[in-house]
C-alpha cells in the first residue's frame, strides 16, 4: 500500500526509543523522561523546582523551613544561655526554648515585641545575623510568588480520549479543547505529530499530520480538532488492531498569545491508541441562553455512537 506521507524530524524525541505501553509526552505536558546517574551538583535547580512544585508542597516548604529554621536559632540561643535574654519567665527547659523559639521568630521577621531582647555581645550578634538571614528569605519568599503568580501558562483543557469519527466521507481522528478559564487567548495554533514504530523495528517515524483547521483567531468556545484520514494520510485504511500494534502516540502542542500576560503560552498533550474511541464522535456543548451561549465544560469528554465511513 503506497501512502503519500509527509514525513518530519522526530522533534527532539528520538527515533529510538522503548516500544509498548511507554509514553514519550505524558497527558498533563510533561516528558516521560527520567535522567539517572546525575552528579547531585549537577541536578541542583532551586528556582525550577520552587516554581514548578505545586502550591501545595511550596507552601508546606515554605512553613517547614520556617519552623527549622527558627528551631535552629533557639537552639542557638539555648546554648549561648537563656540569661542573655532580658524577660524570659519560663522555669523549665522546655519552657525556655519555647521563649527562645518565639524570640527567634519574633526576630527573623523583625517584628520583636520587645519583651524579650537579647543582652551581650554574642546574644546580639546571634539576633543580629537571624535578621539579616531573614530579611533576605523572606524577599525570596516574596520573589517566588510573584513568579508563581505571575509565570504565564495555558491551562487548556483537553478531552480524556480521542475519536475516530466520520468526516465528510471519510474519517477522521479528532479531539477536543477548551479554555476553562477566563482571560483570552489569541491566534491559538496547533500541531499533531504521530509517532509510529516501523514495521519488525524498533525505529520510530514521525509524521506531522494535516488538520482541517490548524489555526484559531479565537478561543472561546471548545475546539474539536481535525485530522482528516485521506489517501494521505499516514492513518489511511489503518485500524485499531495496527495502530495499537505500531505503538502510535499523537502528540500535540497548542501555542496561543495570552491577553492577561501579553506573552505567547504553550500548552503540550498526548494520545494513546487505547485513549481514541472508534466509532464515536464528540457531543455539542453548547447551549443558547437569553443572555448568550453557555458551554458544559463537565461535558468536554461526552461522545456518542456513530458509524464509520467505509474506507
């Protein structure tokens, strides 16, 4: 079977690469790649880390450096002696570090009711090092998030699985897309690449595939993207059974300017053969109402039976 088929570089994935259930672009944009035997040096990022980690986990960083950190200090100030520190009442060791671990956090966000206060030469310079140390987390702190705040991302969402629909009087594979969100996104662009391993190889092509529509001027509706399965297409007369067996990944990026950063925005996907329904199509998630069209975005993965143009 001879095919007209547009073969592309590889996109920096390799043509090499493990067959079988293993993805090289995972469905949340991430790369299915793990690096091992890295000097440790070497994989230290403090800023990629702090502002890729979830808020969850930074804020939790956040507040456990900041209790050890002021456990440090109080421990610090227990061995310099507790009697370098004007107004401390507590009677018991516990109670003493206890009244040193406030002094401590009093003192690294330069707040210091002034109750307790540190006497002495090396009691202030102790005081005195903690409140430099703090002004300088604390503007790091405030660096990060703003740069988490502030770091430009396009949270599109995309359908769970894909289709394989009638289009027109062929086929077609597609898949959905919307903006959950709010602010704009102009002049969105896509690309599907598929990947695909040779035949009795364990080579991968690569092949970017033609869409109905590749570019939107807007995004403010859902978007079901086309790839019409013609004569030229690397999927033409390819069923479930082979694409499974090739071990194909679709793999798409969407590039979009952002009003809200007046930045261009990427957002990266992937499917599956075992994530592309056959013999289904996406339903309308519109809806007119009096004030204007409401879109379901519950509903972005809700398809229905339909059958296949014969091929």
């Amino acid at each position: 079977m001879a095919l007209k088929k547009k073969k592309y570089n590889d996109l920096g994935l390799g043509t090499k690469e493990p067959s079988g259930s293993v993805r090289a672009l995972n469905k949340d944009g991430s790369f299915n790649v793990k690096k091992v035997n890295v000097p440790f040096l070497e994989r230290i990022n403090f800023f990629h880390s702090l502002i890729s980690m979830s808020w969850i986990r930074f804020i939790l960083l956040v507040l456990l450096s900041y209790f050890i950190v002021n456990i440090i200090f109080a421990s610090i100030y227990m061995l310099v002696g507790v009697e370098h520190l004007t107004g401390i009442d507590g009677l018991s060791s516990i109670e003493k570090f206890m009244e040193a671990f406030f002094f401590s956090a009093q003192t690294i966000t330069t707040l210091g009711y002034g109750r307790v206060a540190p006497l002495g030469f090396l009691a202030n310079s102790v005081a005195a090092i903690e409140s430099m140390l703090g002004l300088l987390a604390f503007a790091l702190a405030t660096g990060m998030l703003y740069g988490r705040f502030s770091r430009p991302m396009a949270k599109i969402k995309y359908s769970n699985n894909a289709v394989m629909a009638p289009y027109l009087d062929i086929n077609g594979f597609m898949f959905r897309v919307l903006n959950p969100h709010n602010n704009q996104l102009l002049e969105v662009e896509v690309t599907v690449t598929l990947s695909m391993q040779r035949d009795n190889s364990t080579l991968r092509d690569f092949y970017l595939l033609d869409l109905e529509r590749p570019k939107v001027v807007f995004l403010p509706y859902s978007w079901t993207i086309v790839h019409p399965v013609n004569a030229d297409s690397p999927l033409y007369k390819l069923t479930a059974e082979e694409i499974s067996k090739k071990d194909a990944e679709f793999i798409v990026i969407i590039k979009a300017f952002d009003e809200s950063f007046s930045q261009t925005v990427y957002s990266r996907s992937s499917y599956k053969p075992s994530e592309i329904k056959w013999g289904e199509k996406f339903v309308y998630l519109g809806k007119q109402e009096s004030d204007g069209i409401a879109i379901d975005v519950s509903r972005i993965d809700e398809t229905e039976k339909v059958a296949l143009n014969k091929m």
